[in-house]
C-alpha cells in the first residue's frame, strides 16, 4: 500500500494541477485536425508501431460516429483502453509528472490514468459529446481484494448526460462504463470541466495560474490539432 506520505504528496499534486487546468479551459471545442502532420509527425518520432497508432485514431475520428451518445462512449473508452498499456510517467517519460498529447501516447503505446483521460476525452469531443456534459474526476481508487486492498491516486472521465446526472464513468481500470453509484470502489475527490472546479458537488472558484493544460494544448498544436 501506498505510504499516507506519497498519497498526500499525489494528491496535493494532482489538486493543484487540476485547479489550474480549469483557468486555461474554454467552454467548447471544435477539433481541427492536420492529419497529414500528425501521420508524419508519428512516423519520424516512433516508428511504424507508432504511426500505425495514430493512423487507427485518426481513422476512427474521420469515420461517421455512432448517433447516440452512449455509444460514443462506449467506441472512445474501448479505443483507447486497448491502444494504451498501463504505465507511471517516471517509466514512459523520464519525469514525475506528465500530461501526454495523444500523438505521444499512442505513439508510445502507453500511458498512465491521466493520459487515457486526454484521449477520450478529445476523440469524444471530436465525436460531437459536449464539453460541457464531460468532467475530469480525481479520484481514490481502490486496488485488489478486501485482504490486501490499496488505495491509489486515479482520475477517470465522467459523462453527465444532464448537468445534476449521476455521471457515467470511462475508466483505464476496467472497460464497463458504469454509473458512478455503482463504482464503490472509487472514491471522489473532486472534479472540473469548463465551468469550472466541483468539490463535493459544489463549485468552487479555480486559482489563476498558468497550467498544464495549456501547455498540452500548445503541443497539441504544433502537433496539428487545434481544438
């Protein structure tokens, strides 16, 4: 089990990076998409695995989305649960703490919670789902069986189909989208999406700092996706 020093020390990390994500967050995305650059891009930097990778995205993105929306869900979360491997950003990156675009997740084939999250979290955009009706969840998740269960830091997609909806959760751990209510396994810490950050339910005001996202955002593009 995590030591209760490493969790704090994760999660004052991750609420301070989520909080400032919130203040470069616009209210809606419309993806435009240079897939010419991002073939390219994928080919010079990983290699043929890599730019197989990108080239299935980019192919699920250019293909007409299913009409409702519980099935875009079900297509992004299954995408990408099965492009990734589970990994710690120490090991894919070389660095404690890494937000990737998704041309560096699937070019590396792997990614850890947060980075499942980003590419879910555009493909549904560019699917047509609101961003509104999506929030990033921090999250405790528990780990293994009741003799020797964990906690770990987690985040995870929800999808709220109304602003007040129990949200549906699209998750790295397992590939059932379940309703929050019947994932007792997941503790939440709080939550954001474009107007800004939950806690218990509740807004709460984000802090103005640069942040994270912004800087995915930047790479993003020069990558050739401009949300």
């Amino acid at each position: 089990m995590p030591s209760t020093r490493r969790f704090r020390v994760t999660l004052n990390l991750c609420r301070w990076v989520l909080l400032c994500l919130a203040c470069g967050w616009g209210g809606s995305f419309a993806l435009e998409i240079n897939a010419d650059k991002l073939q390219s891009l994928s080919a010079s930097r990983y290699g043929a695995k890599g730019a197989k990778a990108v080239s299935n995205w980019l192919q699920l993105l250019h293909s007409p989305p299913p009409a409702l929306e519980k099935d875009k869900l079900a297509v992004a979360n299954d995408f990408w649960n099965r492009a990734l491997l589970s990994g710690d950003d120490i090991t894919i990156w070389g660095k404690d703490d890494y937000w990737a675009t998704p041309l560096e997740s699937l070019g590396k084939g792997a990614g850890d919670c947060e980075d499942y999250v980003i590419g879910k979290y555009f493909t549904l955009l560019s699917m047509g789902v609101p961003a509104n009706k999506l929030r990033f969840i921090y999250v405790r998740a528990r780990i293994g069986g009741p003799a020797s269960s964990s906690q770990i830091a987690h985040m995870v997609l929800g999808y709220y189909e109304t602003p007040n909806a129990v949200p549906l959760v699209l998750d790295s751990l397992i590939s059932t989208i379940l309703p929050a209510s019947q994932r007792r396994d997941l503790t939440p810490v709080f939550s954001f999406n474009a107007d800004g950050v939950y806690v218990d339910g509740k807004p709460a005001a984000p802090v103005d700092r640069l942040s994270r996202w912004r800087d995915l955002l930047q790479r993003m593009e020069r990558e050739g996706i401009r949300p």
